[in-house]
C-alpha cells in the first residue's frame, strides 16, 4: 500500500484545508515514508481516506496545481 501512497503523491500535484493537509501529510511521508501509516494515524488518517484525498485532489485541476505547488514550497 505504501508503494501506491507514494506514487500517488509524487504524481498529484491541491479546497484550502483538504489541500494544506494533503501537503503536510504528503512532506512528512516522503521523509519517512516506512512510517506512513504511522504519519497517518497521527493525522487521524487511515489508508484508504488518504488514497481517497489524493484522488479527489488530482481529479480537481485547481487544487491538484495548489497541491503541487504546496509540495515546492520549503
């Protein structure tokens, strides 16, 4: 599963929170990505709702490019 969370977040790019959120979990995954589900539940996030984020951001152009451009920032 964390093969396909991973690919998911290299590939999406983006409303406000859903987006802020997706990219604090998205950093924090790429720089430990053996403890994603750990990263996860401290973000009361289970696997499947975060697959579910990731698709709902990359199917909304606005906030697939939010997301992208929130994953550039430092």
């Amino acid at each position: 599963m964390v093969p396909v969370l991973l690919a998911l977040v290299v590939a999406c790019g983006g409303s406000a929170g859903k987006v802020d959120q997706a990219v604090t979990i998205a950093k924090e995954i790429r720089e430990k990505p053996d403890e994603a589900e750990k990263i996860l539940g401290a973000h009361q996030m289970t696997a499947d709702q975060w697959e579910a984020l990731m698709y709902e951001i990359a199917s909304d152009p606005a906030m697939a490019e939010q997301f992208e451009a929130g994953l550039q920032k430092k």
